[in-house]
C-alpha cells in the first residue's frame, strides 16, 4: 500500500513539474505588456485597468498553471479593448491565445480587436480560425458573413449565414444576411421572403427597410418599395453575441451602467435596474446625451416599480436639461412618458407633451398615435387624422393607427371613406384580422345605407370565428344578426357575451351592451358601429406603451 502511494504521489508531482515547465517555456515566447495612458478614459475605468495590471503582473511572477496566466492576460485586454485601447490589449490577446490555444475567447476577441481597427483580412482570418474551433457560433458566423457582404462576396457569405439560420433560425441579424447576401445576387424574391420575415420578427430594425426597398424595386414592385424608403433609418441591428455583450458590460462607466439596466428592466428585476441606472449617473454628467438617456431610463424602473412620483421627477429633470430644439430622443421619451402620465393620455397637457415628444424624435410612431388619440378624445377629430397619417406613413403596419384614423372617419361621418380605408387595410394587411372586424361592424351598424352591407358582413364574422372566438366578436354576430333581422338570436348572443362580459368583472361594457340589446328585443338594428376606446383596446390597439418606454 505505502509503495502505491508513492507512485501516486511521484505521478502527481511530475504532471505539475509538467505543466510548469510547459508554462515556463511559453513565457519565453510571450510579448510584453504594458498599460497605456489611461487619462483620457474615467478614473473608474483607470482603476479598473490598474487593478487588473496588477493581478497579472502578480502571476507573471508566481508558478502559476498557464491557464490562469492565459486568463490574466486575456481579462486585461478585455478592459483594454472595451476602453478602446486597441494596440495595448492586442499582445494580451495574443499571449493568452499562445498559453491556452485550444480557448475560442481570445482570438474572437481578437478578430473584433481586428475589425475595430479596419484591419478586414487579420479579421476574417482570426474569425474563421474560431470557426474551426467552434463551427456553429453564430455570433461568429453574423461577423464574418457580414465582413464578407462588406466586400460583395456574397458567394462566401452565404453559407454562413446559412449555416447560423440552422441555429437560429428567428435571429433577424441571420435573416438579413441571408436577405442582403440574396439582393447581391438579383434573387429579389428571396430578399423579399427574408427581410420581410426578419422585419416581422422585430418591426424596429429599422435598418432593414432600404434593403427591401431595393429588392422590390428589382421585382418592379415601386409601390411597395416606397413605403419602406421612408421607414429606413440608420440603426445597428442586435447580434447574439455573450461574449460580446461581456465586453460592453465590463468597464465600470456611465455606458456600462445603462447596459447592465436595461438588461435588469429586460429580466423584470426594477430594484435593481434602478440602482444600476443611479450609479451610472454617478459617473456621468447629466446634462449629456448619455445623463439624459440613464435618468430617463431610472424614471422608466421606478414607475415600473411602483414609484409614480419618483419617475415623474426623473422624467421632468429630463425635460429640463434637453436642448431647446433639435434631435434628441431622450427628451422624446420623457415627454412622451409624461404624456402618458397626464390624465392617462388624455386632455391638453398630454397633447403638449405628446407634441414636442415628435418634435425632438419626428420618427417616434408610438408619439404621433398617442398624440392623435388624444386629439381624438378630446373632439379634436380633424387634428387627430394628420397625427394618424404621420405613423402609418412612418409604419404602414401601424394597426392602432390605422384603425384610429377609422374612428376618427366614423366620428366625423364619413363613414364611405371609413369603409374603403378599412377594406384597403385588411387587403394590404390580411394577418392582421382587427381590420376584418372592424370592417365587419361598420358594414353592419353603420348609418349611411349606402356603407351597410349585411351579408357581406356576415361572410367577414364567419371567416373570422374560425379562428378566434372574443366577446368583442360575439357582439358583432348580433350586429349583423340584428341587421339582417334574425333579432331573436341577435338577443340571445348579445345576453350570452353580456353574460361572459359580466362573469369577468367588465360593468361598464356590460352598461354599454345593454343598449344594443334593448334594441334587438324592440326588433331595431344598431347604428352604432362601435368603433370607441373600448373596441380599440380590446383589439390591442390602446394607448401606445407604459409611461417611461
């Protein structure tokens, strides 16, 4: 047993006699480090390189195991490259990668070092050296199909965006590779069916919109292709890339800080999104575009948290620290969250608000429709179809708005051009079945006999029950019921969705639906299409957002 031991025992000292010796012969070949002039970054950040200096130089002194000594050079170029110190946290890069070769995070840090710098072909030679470590990471994949499509080679783009969408297949950076890799190859069609989809998964990437006009341009669709022109706007579209995102994360600055926030508001954690948000504003000067964005974002946490009076001050010290005029989104925000704030959208200081929220982000499609709801509610009917035309002609997907500017129609009598707006709509727009219904209740309610139309009404609601089945829906079927003279089962149906309405504590829609139904027992139609508040919110077209998004 004891001469067991001891073999154990020699096995064991002679691996670490191994692995020390290995270490040592590497930090032969290993190139010097040193921190550059850190006086143009924050004190926070300085200290943070100073500290991280000093770990490796301690380790760089001991008989450490050269994947520890890899990680101390790797976790000083990190903070080196997020600070932008690209030539000092090169050789850091390099030196890990030499004592851990086998380690993907070095050399993918160093291939966006690389990029960073313009330094294309060190780039994508570093980036397909991670491929082959690690084939399927997307991440990777996006970078170098995208350094690829930078220099028209789509024939080598391609498949790697390709390959990324067997992984991701719902990633819109993926999406709008294979899009743009199609439009440099004339497959117009092919762009169309991956941008549009990308698109669909995230209406916001907003980038993506010049390369589909382009391509329906190629199949000769202008009509099509002009709306998109004018969505356009130059916004980086979101790679999933954790390494990546470890990188933005790790200075301890105001910009990191945000970050970091908005991660915690994405999880739901509001405490600590706002303790993140307030020591980013400790870092940062707030009368600047990144101060007016972190406290803009601390009113948003505390009134997701509860804290009404608290973000209200967050979002008028925002107001008042914004520039007199020009561009500025954060003071956007603000003023569009205590728009929502004031009479819960309603009334002329939310109209105020509302109003200079477009002034200072004249694309915020969510301002211009909570803007002209408000007009609307306020009588103010004919203002309200401008502030609707400017978010359809921003998002021509804008359901709320497309079917506020209807409302506005009905309020103002117009019920021909209500009609031909709504049918244009569900036309354009078929995966959008709120334009059906609405359609639907304003061919069988409406006062102008020359818009009803109630079989053709009722051909839309049995399309419709196919494939949902709402209370709103069921008060429609009585509509047309009513209007086609079947009164005796439009009353049953209107007591049944009363019935469902009042089991879930809706009174005052009950209220509203005993009206109808009085008609229907006196064997009258409606002639009231409906087309309110309470429709547009049952149909997810309310009030545009929470105070503080």
């Amino acid at each position: 047993m004891r001469h067991r031991n001891c073999h154990l025992c020699l096995r064991v000292a002679f691996f670490w006699f191994a692995v020390i010796a290995i270490g040592c012969g590497s930090r032969e070949k290993l190139l010097p480090v040193s921190l550059p002039d850190l006086s143009r970054v924050d004190q926070s950040v300085q200290a943070q390189a100073r500290e991280r200096y000093a770990a490796l130089t301690r380790k760089m002194n001991s008989s450490v195991a050269p994947a520890d000594l890899a990680t101390a050079y790797g976790e000083l170029g990190m903070v080196l490259q997020a600070a932008e110190y690209y030539d000092a946290a090169e050789p850091c890069y390099l030196n890990a990668q030499a004592l851990t070769p086998s380690e993907m995070r070095w050399p993918y840090y160093l291939g966006h070092l690389h990029k960073s710098r313009g330094e294309i072909e060190k780039a994508k030679a570093t980036f397909t050296h991670v491929l082959k470590m690690r084939p399927d990471d997307v991440a990777t994949l996006v970078w170098l199909g995208r350094l690829y499509l930078d220099e028209g080679r789509f024939e080598d783009a391609e498949p790697l965006f390709t390959r990324a969408l067997t992984v991701a297949p719902r990633s819109v950076a993926v999406l709008a590779g294979l899009g743009r890799a199609a439009l440099a190859k004339h497959d117009y069609a092919g762009a169309v069916k991956d941008l549009e989809q990308a698109l669909a998964i995230d209406p916001e990437a907003e980038s993506l919109h010049s390369p589909l006009a382009m391509a329906y341009r190629g199949l000769g669709e202008l009509d099509k292709a002009e709306p998109h022109l004018r969505q356009w706007r130059n916004r980086d579209l979101f790679v999933p890339d954790p390494l990546q995102e470890e990188l933005d994360l790790l200075l301890q600055s105001g910009l990191s800080y945000e970050l970091r926030g908005v991660r915690a508001l994405e999880s739901r954690s509001w405490p600590e999104a706002a303790a993140l948000f307030r020591k980013g504003l400790e870092l940062t000067h707030e009368n600047t575009p990144l101060g007016r964005s972190l406290r803009h974002k601390l009113g948003t946490a505390l009134y997701l948290s509860g804290d009404v009076r608290g973000a209200q001050e967050q979002f008028e010290e925002v107001v008042g620290l914004a520039p007199a005029s020009g561009l500025d989104e954060s003071a956007a925000k603000a003023h569009y969250s205590l728009g929502v704030m004031a009479s819960n959208g309603q009334g002329s200081q939310a109209i105020e608000h509302f109003s200079a929220a477009v002034k200072y982000q004249p694309n915020y499609v969510e301002a211009y429709l909570a803007l002209a709801n408000a007009l609307r509610r306020s009588g103010r009917l004919e203002a309200s179809l401008v502030q609707y035309e400017e978010a359809v002609t921003i998002n021509p997907r804008a359901a709320q708005a497309r079917l506020g500017y209807a409302t506005a129609l009905v309020g103002l009598r117009r019920h021909q051009k209500a009609r031909d707006w709504l049918a244009d709509a569900m036309k354009q727009y078929p995966d959008q079945p709120e334009f059906a219904h609405a359609l639907a209740r304003l061919l069988a309610t409406a006062p102008d006999d020359r818009v009803r139309d109630g079989p053709r009404a009722m051909s839309i609601v049995q399309e419709l029950f196919k494939t949902q089945k709402t209370t709103q829906l069921g008060e429609t079927m009585a509509m047309t019921l009513a209007e086609l003279g079947d009164y005796k089962e439009a009353a049953a149906i209107q007591r049944g969705v009363m019935a469902a309405a009042r089991d879930a504590g809706f009174n005052d829609v009950v209220k509203r639906m005993t009206a109808n139904l009085r008609l229907y027992e006196q064997r009258r139609p409606s002639r009231t299409p409906g087309l309110d508040d309470g429709f547009l919110q049952a149909e997810g077209a309310g009030r545009a957002g929470e105070a503080g998004r």
